[in-house]
C-alpha cells in the first residue's frame, strides 16, 4: 500500500531478508471514512495511508516496517509505527493499519500479520 523510500529486499515468501527484528500478531484496521484522515497522530504525524499504529513501548514511533502474512498471501507492505490506541497498548492487538476507506477495513478484517522492524 505505502511505497519505500528505498528498495526493500524480499525473500520467495515476500518477507524482507534484512531486518532488526520481528513480531507476529493480530493486525486491524482503522480508516479515513471514520474521520481520522490528516488528523495528528500520537506521533505528532498526519494519519494516512502507511502510518500504523502500535505498542510504543514495543515497536517505538518512527520505527520503519513492514507488515505482511507469514505465507506472503497478505502484503501492507512499507509503514511507519506513528500513532496508538488502547487496544494497542493493552495488549488486545499488535498493529492497527490504516486505510483509506471503510469498506477496506471491512474487508481486512482481522489478520495474523508479521510485522518486521527495518531500523
């Protein structure tokens, strides 16, 4: 969805082959629709489309990532950790991914997703 500013080595699976470290979770959605679109995050940053939310204390704001499935079905692609929420930060789920539209969260769903810290 967000594009890299550099280019992101992958393995067979779609997982990146360089990376700090590695976390497997439950991963939601939140969109734009629900008017969260260019508001300021925790971060201080706008939310858009390739800025997630997260633990802080887990995955620090600006860490860079990538987020997709274990099988490499599934690809958010690039993100950056800029924004929280409750459920977050207690532990109910690991990232919450932003969309533009409501209907794509409607269609995410809820994922088991690999999220890798690049930096």
């Amino acid at each position: 969805i967000s594009s890299s500013p550099y280019k992101i080595k992958l393995n067979h699976k779609g997982q990146p082959v360089n990376y700090k470290r590695v976390y497997n979770g439950r991963a939601t959605a939140y969109s734009s629709d629900r008017g969260y679109a260019g508001t300021m995050t925790a971060s201080g940053r706008k939310a858009k489309v390739g800025v997630v939310a997260v633990n802080p204390k887990l995955i620090p704001y600006g860490s860079e990532l990538y987020i997709v499935s274990s099988d490499g079905s599934y690809a958010y692609g690039y993100a950056i950790a800029g924004d929280t929420g409750t459920a977050l930060m207690n532990g109910h789920c690991l990232v919450d991914l932003f969309f533009e539209h409501y209907e794509e969260c409607l269609k995410f769903g809820a994922k088991r997703l690999n999220v890798y810290v690049l930096n």
